[in-house]
C-alpha cells in the first residue's frame, strides 16, 4: 500500500529507542515527517509502505536518539589547550578571564560553529551553552540546524561583551524576543555562579527566570575552593546559600555539584533541581568526583556535560559516557556503580529532562521530534556484538556517527556535513588561533 505521508525511512540492523521500556527493535526502521517522528516499526515494513520518502538504508547501522550535552562553553573550542594543568581559579583567573576580555563576536561565532561540527560528527544532536555573545552562540546553532539551549552568563563585574550588569539584562531580553518563537533555540538565563554573582543578581536573574518560565543555569559547588569561598562569605555552602535565598527550584540545572553532602543532595531532590555531570573537566582540573550514583538514589534528574573544549578539551559525548560510567566504578569501588543503561540514560532521556524537554527529545517515539543519529556497527572495535548498549558506553567512539537528523533534518550524511563548510571553518579557526596568541602577548 502506498502512503506518502513521510520524507524520510532511516533502517538499520538495530533500532535502539530509549523509551520508557527501552526497547530495541532488530531490523527495525523510523518513518519520519517534515520534523517529527511519525511511525517506527520494522525496517522493511517502513521501506515499503513510505516508497517515495528518502531512504537510508543502513544494514550494519545502529539508529538511536542524538546525544544531548547538557553544559558547554562551545565558543571555548578557540582556546583549547591553551593552558592545562592547571587548578580550576588559576586556571580562571590567570588564563582564561584575562583572554575572554579580548574576545569579539565573530571570534565566539566561529569558535561556536567549530564546537557544533565536532559535535555533529561525534553524535551530539542538542547542547546547553551558557557563555559571553550568546546572540552569536544562537546565530552559529541557528545557522547550523542545531537544537539549543543558549543563555549570556552574567555576573558582577564589568562583562567583555555588554560592559555594565544593566546592559545585561536588556541584552539578555533581547535575546528572548528574538528567539521566543524558535523551532530549535531556548533562551536561558545563566548566572554565573554563587562567587561572581551577588545574591541581590541571584534574586534578580531567579525572578527573570520565573517569568520567562526559562532555565536558571549556574556553576555549583564546582570544587572545595568555591565551597570554601562561599562559606566565607555568607556562612554556607554553595547549594544551602541557594536555598536560604529562595532559588532551589525545578527550574535550576546546576552544572558539576561535585562538593555537595548527602543532606545537600536530599534537598535539591525535593525541589527538583536537574544536575548535568561534567566528568572529564572536573577530573582535569581535579575538582573531584560528583557523587552521582547518590543523586541518582536520590531521585534527581542527571544529564552529562561536557563543560568546554579549554577545560575537557573535546565536546564529544561518547567519550564522555564511558568516563562516566568508570570513574564511578573506582569511586564506589563497586563495578556495578553507573552501568552502562544508566549512562546511556544520562546522555539521552535524562539530559532532556535536566533540560525540561523529555516531552520533545531524548527518545525515539512517534510524536516525538525527529533527533536521531545512526553509528556503523561493522568495525573492528564493534564486533561482535552481544549487547548494543554496552557497546554504545564502553566501545563506540565518536567517529562511529555516519548519519545525524535534527528536527527531521539530514545535518550530516556519511560523514558529511550538510549545513556547514566544515573546510572553511576549519581554516577560519586556524586564522583565529593566530590572533589569539598576538592577544596572549600583548
């Protein structure tokens, strides 16, 4: 029977779903319409009843749902590795601030659409950015098909991009009249965290916040020091000043929560707080280990981060995942602690609900929008195969991803990118580099 009711059937050997029973289909298929995922059911079935809809035919492909990075700095790519080893507030307040001041638009633009390339390519299909020229994060994701979630960070002091904290707000207001209406950008507001920010800011971007029914993401009891500077200045932890401030509510993701107590964690699981994981930044900068497996007991919603390309120094969520998935092994010295559905879980359904967005993403469902990526199972390193999901943590490797769709649009096929130049991009990054390093020195 003839139907034309989709423009595109993805098949594959398998069909991983991520829905409520986790499913995965052997051979099976997604019929897919304009950005919505319309049927899914088996490959051939699909094939035949969608003949005029474009197919990808995949016989050794895995199709599942596009990662979902829950804290980046995307812009950040343009200063990967230029200084390692180093603590989390030097590292800051020596390097990173100091450069920051001299970044410009067109350097975050470009520095953003180099991030979205590396994560189209390793999987990633939704990312949270919280960063300075978040209009030109917002062009770069507009301009590239991807789906985001996009605040400007504000804090006390002066900002590289709007000067006075005043200019902030209106920057930021503009930003949600220009996208309110997006099919693929929300508008967050960012404070930066509880040390650059004072807790009349707090209130302040918490109200906005409310109103806009917008996400309040913030930097958290990132490390011992941040602790220790908090409890300095108002006699509290970082997560206990939020509460006694009013702010502990469902609408904050609070990314890293590496230092928080179990008491801590209890509480933020009663106001619903979401909590994205940044594993590999926080061992780099030997924040320590956030206790996840706690959280999770717990009942709080986790996604995984990446942080940004200066403090990780990549932005792919497959390498990620299998970080996640041991360090809490060695942590809990326990080899059960974070198995591999769990993990997968984080970097799929549960970053879209630390994003507010399970309705939407996060798994593979008729009515759902269209996010998907298809890896190549037919490789050394993949075969054989007993257990696709264990694969997909602890064997799959970014490179792996050969076809990515965003809101039922094709952004990369066979290893190619659809909505960038990915050559010219890579030179523009070079010319960048370049500048960078005048500035390092002046």
């Amino acid at each position: 029977m003839e139907n034309h009711n989709a423009n595109l059937v993805i098949t594959g050997k398998y069909l991983l779903t991520q829905d409520i029973n986790q499913s995965i289909i052997e051979n099976g298929g997604i019929a897919i319409l304009n950005d919505q995922i319309i049927e899914i059911n088996d490959g051939q079935t699909l094939l035949d009843k969608y003949p005029e809809a474009e197919q990808i035919v995949e016989e050794h492909g895995l199709i599942m749902p596009g990662l979902i990075n829950t804290h980046t700095h995307a812009a950040m790519a343009c200063f990967r590795g230029i200084a390692d080893d180093l603590p989390l507030m030097q590292w800051l307040q020596e390097y990173i601030f100091p450069v920051e001041a001299k970044l410009t638009p067109e350097i975050v633009y470009h520095s953003t659409l180099l991030s979205i390339c590396e994560m189209i390519k390793s999987g990633t299909t939704s990312f949270c950015d919280m960063y300075l020229f978040a209009a030109d994060v917002a062009r770069a994701a507009d301009v590239a098909g991807m789906r985001a979630w996009i605040g400007e960070v504000l804090y006390d002091f002066p900002s590289p991009n709007y000067g006075e904290l005043e200019n902030g707000f209106r920057y930021t207001e503009d930003l949600f009249t220009k996208y309110s209406d997006h099919s693929l950008i929300n508008i967050t507001i960012d404070p930066h965290s509880v040390y650059t920010c004072s807790p009349e800011l707090l209130k302040k971007l918490s109200d906005i916040a409310t109103e806009k029914e917008a996400l309040y993401v913030i930097h958290l009891s990132e490390n011992q020091d941040e602790v220790n500077t908090c409890i300095e200045r108002y006699g509290c932890s970082p997560v206990m000043h939020l509460e006694n401030l009013g702010l502990l509510n469902e609408r904050v993701v609070a990314d890293h929560c590496v230092m928080v107590t179990d008491d801590e964690i209890k509480l933020m699981a009663e106001r619903g707080v979401k909590i994205s994981h940044c594993p590999e930044s926080n061992m780099k900068l030997a924040s320590g280990i956030a206790p996840v497996e706690k959280m999770l007991k717990a009942g709080i919603t986790v996604g995984i981060g990446t942080d940004g390309s200066a403090s990780n120094n990549d932005v792919d969520m497959f390498g990620e995942m299998n970080t996640v998935a041991k360090i809490h092994k060695v942590a809990c010295m326990d080899p059960t602690a974070m198995n591999a559905r769990a993990t997968l879980n984080a970097a799929t359904i549960g970053g879209a609900a630390a994003l507010s967005a399970e309705h939407k993403i996060g798994s593979l469902e008729t009515g759902k929008k269209a996010d998907l990526i298809v890896l190549d199972l037919n490789q050394p390193h993949l075969t054989p195969i007993y257990n696709p999901i264990s694969h997909l943590v602890y064997a799959v490797r970014g490179s792996d991803v050969m076809h990515s769709v965003i809101n039922g649009r094709i952004v990369m096929q066979n290893r190619h990118l659809t909505t960038l130049n990915e050559t010219k991009i890579l030179a523009k990054m070079a010319e960048i580099g370049e500048e960078i390093k005048k500035m390092r020195q002046e």
